[in-house]
C-alpha cells in the first residue's frame, strides 16, 4: 500500500534536462528557482530531500555557444556546466539558508558492497546535517552516460539513489505529465494512467521515446521506478513545471502517475543486490523454477537452470532470468558460471559427483535472492 501524505519523510526528486531549460537551449534560472523553493518548503517541514539533477551539457553549451558534438565534446560541455549548474544550486538555496553538497557519480562507484555503503553513509550524514545533496552522473568519465547506454541516464541513476538510501519517495520530474496509455502528441485518445500498481510488459510497452534535448524518454523512466518500488520506493512521474509539485504531493494529492511499491523495504545488502549494479551474469531458468522463485521464499536449485551467460564466480551477484528473458530475480550466486554450467539440470544429490566438489544444494540460497 502507498505511503500518503506527511509519511513520506525522504524523498528523492530528480529534475530532467527538458524541465531545468523549460525546453530552450541552456538553463532556465526562473524555473530552477521555482523548483529550489518547493524543497527550501519541504526541508522547513523536517523532509529530506535529495536531488538528482541533469542538466551540465545544457549548461556547458550556453556557456561555450557551441554544439553537442561527439562524445569528447560532450564530456568538455559536462565539465565547463557543472561548476555553472552547481554554482546555480548554490545560489538559489542560499537564499534559503540551505547548503548543498555535490556528488559525482558513475556506476563503477557503487559496482562493488564497499563503495556502495560508503556512499549511503556519506549521503545518510549529510541529509543528517540538514544539507541537501545534488547527485549528477559524472559525465566526464561515464562514457556509457553519454552513448545513453542503460545506466547512461539520470532516470535510472535516480532510481538507484531512491534504492541506495531507502527513500520513501521518488519524484521524476520532467516535461511530461506521467504515463499515458499512448504516445499523447501521437494519439487525441490517450488518456493518463493515474495508478500503477505493478509494472508489466503491458506498462512497458507504453513507454515512449526520448523528446527534447535529455538522454532518457519514458521507458528510462519505467526502468527507474521498476527499480526503486522493488525496493519500497513509491514513485511518482509528473510534469515538473506543476506549481507547487513536491509540497502536494507531499500532502497527499494525486499528481502524474503513481507507482505502488511492490513490497516493504529491503535491508541494505537485499537492495545492493537488486540494483544490479555488481551484476556479473545471467542465469536463465525454467518454468517450475521461475514460478517457484515469484512466489518468494524458495532457493533456486541446479534441476531448475536452463542456462547461464557471462564468466562470473562464486559469490558474484546475477541475473536470474525466465526463458522469455524477463528478469524475476537477483542474487548472489553459490557457485560459478563454469560450475553451473556443468550441474545445469540435475538434481542437488549429483552435484558434487559432478564437480569433484560442493558448496551446498543451491545454485543461489534463498537468502540471497531479491525477488522483483
């Protein structure tokens, strides 16, 4: 069941390029201001609020009058509108007497248990301290980012910080007012779709492309919040230029589309798992073992793995997939791809006649396993 109101006490709110330039070609300082006094409102109401902003190339190309180019350019306009876009935050909220901090992410920073606890702790201490955090992928280094590879977006780099601090709320922001049952600029029909309350092929198949000068479109979005409610995150994609956005939504009213969290909140090593951000392979099962793995609670044993992909090793965190490639589950497996391989469909009593050693009936033990 969704939080309401008031209960929501940590929010992430990430803010898209298209709604920090209010569709032009560099930054929108009028409505940057618009949306820093709905958090400076929420943070005076005891929320923390952590902020997950695009929009360094937009600032770097004003800045530089000057194309996007390649991805070299890219990256100079990233480094030139970063100081510019964080020199803006810290303007704005200084007017509110509220101090930011920058972080810099890339996804080999949380790839591995150490760097994603150090960087929960570092973000957990500054909300304690009242400061308000602004995350950007670091696009200087994150190639990736810049091709718009899967991680190469800000939409899912906001799902992993909802899921890397066990934030209550995610709110994607952006120029479009949430999920509709088709592309609107396409189709007069289509009708916005307020509540969402498991994502499916049927949901996925709704998301559109990416529009204006932002590196995700919708389906980066449906990504994000697949993510975060598998962890306890309610999420909310809504127009950001909405007047007064995060504070109704703080108190309770019905903006943009909805998205339940599909189950309680996950202690920490359950949601470093789910994030997928030290995935090493796949590992592709059947139909009884699928089925048996959705209903919670089950480990999933050699007789029920069809295949395996990727060269991972023993406690290494995988993908468990069905056979038509959806991904039910994560876990860490017991055993590595060369070994399951090996055992692939027998049972548990031959494992070790198999490999010559054993470590255990599971390929992944039920208490490593996140069922999304």
């Amino acid at each position: 069941m969704a939080k309401q109101g008031k209960q929501y006490k940590r929010i992430v709110a990430k803010f898209g390029t298209n709604l920090l330039t209010a569709g032009t070609d560099h930054l929108d300082l009028e409505m940057m201001s618009k949306l820093v006094s709905q958090i400076a409102r929420l943070h005076e109401d005891g929320v923390q609020v952590i902020v997950v902003t695009s929009g360094a190339i937009a600032a770097g190309r004003e800045k530089l009058a000057v194309s996007n180019g390649g991805i070299q350019m890219k990256q100079a306009l990233a480094a030139v509108g970063q100081s510019a876009l964080m020199h803006s935050y810290e303007q704005l909220f200084g007017w509110h007497k509220i101090t930011v901090a920058q972080a810099l992410l890339t996804r080999s920073d949380l790839s591995n248990r150490l760097g994603y606890l150090n960087t929960r702790n570092t973000l957990l201490s500054l909300l304690d301290l009242g400061v308000v955090p602004i995350i950007n992928e670091n696009d200087v280094v994150a190639i990736d980012e810049l091709k718009g590879a899967r991680f190469g977006d800000n939409d899912n780099l906001s799902g992993m910080v909802s899921n890397l601090v066990d934030a209550d709320l995610l709110v994607i922001m952006s120029d479009v007012k949430g999920l509709y049952t088709a592309d609107p600029a396409l189709d007069a029909k289509a009708k916005l779709i307020k509540t969402v309350k498991e994502i499916d092929g049927d949901i996925e198949k709704m998301a559109g492309g990416t529009r204006g000068r932002g590196t995700g479109g919708m389906i980066t979005k449906i990504q994000a919040a697949r993510l975060a409610t598998a962890s306890g995150t309610a999420v909310v994609i809504a127009n950001g230029s909405e007047p007064n956005l995060l504070p109704r939504l703080i108190d309770g009213e019905s903006i943009g589309t909805m998205f339940l969290p599909s189950t309680d909140k996950l202690e920490s090593r359950k949601r470093w798992i789910l994030s997928g951000l030290a995935t090493k392979g796949k590992i592709t099962v059947d139909k009884g073992a699928a089925a048996a793995l959705s209903k919670g609670n089950k480990s999933l044993l050699p007789a029920g793995v069809k295949g395996v992909e990727g060269s991972f090793k023993r406690g290494d965190a995988v993908d468990i997939t069905a056979e038509s490639g959806e991904r039910i589950a994560c876990g860490i497996s017991n055993y590595s791809a060369a070994d399951i391989e090996k055992i692939k469909g027998a049972r548990s009593d031959r494992i070790e006649k198999l490999l010559g050693h054993g470590y255990g009936d599971e390929v992944v033990h039920r208490d490593n396993i996140v069922v999304l």
